[in-house]
C-alpha cells in the first residue's frame, strides 16, 4: 500500500512510529490531525510529508463550510499556514500547500464544491506524480551502482519517505530489481532511528542485502575501503547545490570525500528551493531533547539531563558528487545544472 492516501473521506497513512513492529494504519478526519501526524512524525520524509499536507489542504476544503469561492480562500489560507508551520525544513511541504493553493485560487471555478473537488485532484496528482517520478529517479541512479559494492545510505529515503518507491532507497531498489547485487550499510540515524527502524524493514521486505551500522562505524568502513558509493535523500536543496538532510549527513559527506568515495543526494525537483542562494538560510527543525533521552520512551539516562536535538544538516555543495533528480544526475555546478533540471529539462 502506499504511506499516505485518501480513503474514504479520510487521510490514511501508515504509522511510522510503529515501524518495524506493527503495520498499523492511521484515517485522519481533519488537517489540523493531518499536522499534528506530520509534527509527531506518524508521517515523515519530505515527499510524504508533501504529499500529506496535500491530501490535508484537500480535507481543509471539505471542512469549511464556505458558501462563496472568497471565503473558501479564506479558510484554505488558515489551513495552509497550520501545516506549512507543522514542519519547517523539507521544502516539500511548503511546495505542495502552494500548488494546493495557486489551484484553488486559479480563478476557473464560480462555486466553492469546484475548488472542493479540484483540491482533491490535485492531491491525487501530486501523491501519483511522486511515485512516477521516484521510478524515474531509480531509473537514473540504478547506474551508480555496480555488482558487488558496498553502499552507505542515511536515514529512511523509501517507500515510507514518499508516497512509494523512495529517493534514495529507489536508486538501490531499481539497481537491485535490474538484477545487480551488491551489499547496503544503513546508518541506524540517530536519534530517531530511521534507518535501522524503516530502512532496515523495507529492505527485509525487498529482500536486498544490508546490515545495520551504528551511525559512529561509517568511517571505519569507509577507511577500511568497503564502501564504494554514499546515497542520501534531501530535505531542501538551495539553488547552489547545498544540501539539507537527516543530521549526520554531512559528517558523512566530509568523510567520504577523506576517503575519495563518491557521494550523492537523490531528490525529486520539487524538493529545490531556487529562492534560497545557500543552504545558510534553510531553517533547521530542532526537536525536543526527549528524542535524544528518551527514545521511543525507552530512558537512556534521567530525563532531567540536558542535550540538543537538531533535526537536519547541511552538506556544503562542494561534497557532492552530484544530485540525481527525475531529470537525470545533476553535476557541478549545481547553479546551473539544478536550475535546468527544475525548468524541466534532461540534465
Ligand atoms: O526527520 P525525517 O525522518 O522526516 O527526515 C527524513 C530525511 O532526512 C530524508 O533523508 C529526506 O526526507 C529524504 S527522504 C525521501
């Protein structure tokens, strides 16, 4: 099944929080449930949460009991602020709650049960495009990978990150179904754990070969010469090619360059920021120390101990060997092969 889909009126999507334990499925009536599950990270991965705030905006629409098209625009402007703000790093979210809303505002439609329906296939739309153009990525990255490597991936970049298929899990899943085999290290990344919780278990069900790392053993690898090639996803790429993604990330892209292995970011367009010049300026989510103490309500010292808890980082572009996109592998420099990747054409 896909992460997140409309059902019934309803935003259903699978409860990340019970990976690897439990299949669970959450039907969410409302947007400002469809946030709160982004914020508490029911959902989570930039595609997902994108495609989530959609079907959200969707729901906004059903919720409002507007009888013009004005006032209607009006209850979306509310919604749209409240799941934009549910998360701020992934571009994606933001990205999707404006295509949401240049749809309603479009001017095409006299009565507010257009907009109503317009808005739930527009979600429709972005949740299929997603997928399609995830396959793409696969399709563009398989090449990277040759039989009998060894690949470092970060984090969860699957189908759990996106509607289906993933990003950077993608490029490993195309290369894999392509018939090449070869061996993949997942960083456990924490403190969430979303490598060795949802990378690990998509990848049992693929039945991929991996083994799940400390996040503190990449270098080890890496120097011991294993590892031929680091895959990542991407939260928000800025127009100079710097990279946010899962904390952790750029430590690895600083020793994979030590160690001269290549190191991509796997990212649909939609996840490139063109207003921002560097990565200096995206914000970066910092969550409650609790993730850090407490994980998964497991203590690992008193809760009363102190500790930081940022979120994402930010690869300088100068790490990246390139950024596969669905319009092929964007190469330095970025200013200008993103730019074209972003106006559609094949870089
Ligand atoms: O905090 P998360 O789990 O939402 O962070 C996810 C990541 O950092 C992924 O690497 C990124 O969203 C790309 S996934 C397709």
């Amino acid at each position: 099944m896909r992460t997140v889909e409309w059902h019934q009126n309803q935003v259903r999507m699978i409860d990340q929080k019970r990976i690897p334990w439990e299949l669970a499925l959450v039907d969410l009536p409302d947007f400002q449930a469809v946030a709160h599950a982004i914020t508490d990270m029911t959902v989570r991965g930039a595609p997902a949460i994108g495609a989530s705030a959609a079907f959200g905006m969707a729901l906004a629409a059903r919720q409002s009991n507007a009888e013009t098209v004005a006032a209607l625009l009006t209850d979306l402007q509310t919604a749209a602020q409240v799941l934009k703000d549910a998360r701020p790093t992934a571009v994606n979210l933001a990205w999707a709650v404006d295509q949401m809303m240049k749809m309603a505002a479009n001017g095409h439609y006299t009565h507010p049960d257009g907009v109503r329906d317009a808005l739930l296939n527009e979600a429709q739309r972005i949740a299929d495009a997603d997928v399609a153009i995830n396959q793409r990525m696969g399709a563009n990255g398989a090449v990277l990978i040759q039989d009998g490597d060894t690949v470092l991936h970060h984090c969860n970049t699957g189908a759990l990150a996106t509607v289906d298929y993933g990003t950077a899990l993608g490029v490993i899943r195309a290369a894999w179904e392509s018939g090449k085999r070869f061996h993949v290290l997942l960083d456990e990344t924490r403190p969430r754990l979303q490598g060795s919780r949802l990378s690990a278990w998509e990848l049992e069900q693929l039945g991929i070969s991996y083994d799940i790392l400390p996040d503190t053993a990449a270098g080890y690898y890496m120097q011991k010469g294993e590892i031929k090639l680091v895959l990542v996803g991407a939260d928000r790429i800025t127009a100079n090619g710097d990279v946010a993604n899962k904390i952790g990330t750029y430590q690895i892209a600083v020793l994979a360059k030590e160690n001269g292995i290549p190191f991509y970011s796997v990212a649909p367009t939609s996840t490139v920021d063109l207003s921002l010049a560097t990565g200096a300026e995206i914000p970066i989510e910092e969550r409650n120390k609790d993730e850090v103490l407490t994980p998964y309500g497991n203590p690992i010292v008193p809760p009363h101990f102190h500790a930081r808890n940022p979120a994402f980082d930010v690869t300088p572009n100068r790490y990246l060997a390139g950024i596969v996109t669905e319009n092929g592998i964007a190469r330095p420099p970025f200013s200008d092969s993103l730019r074209r990747a972003v106006a559609g054409a094949q870089v």
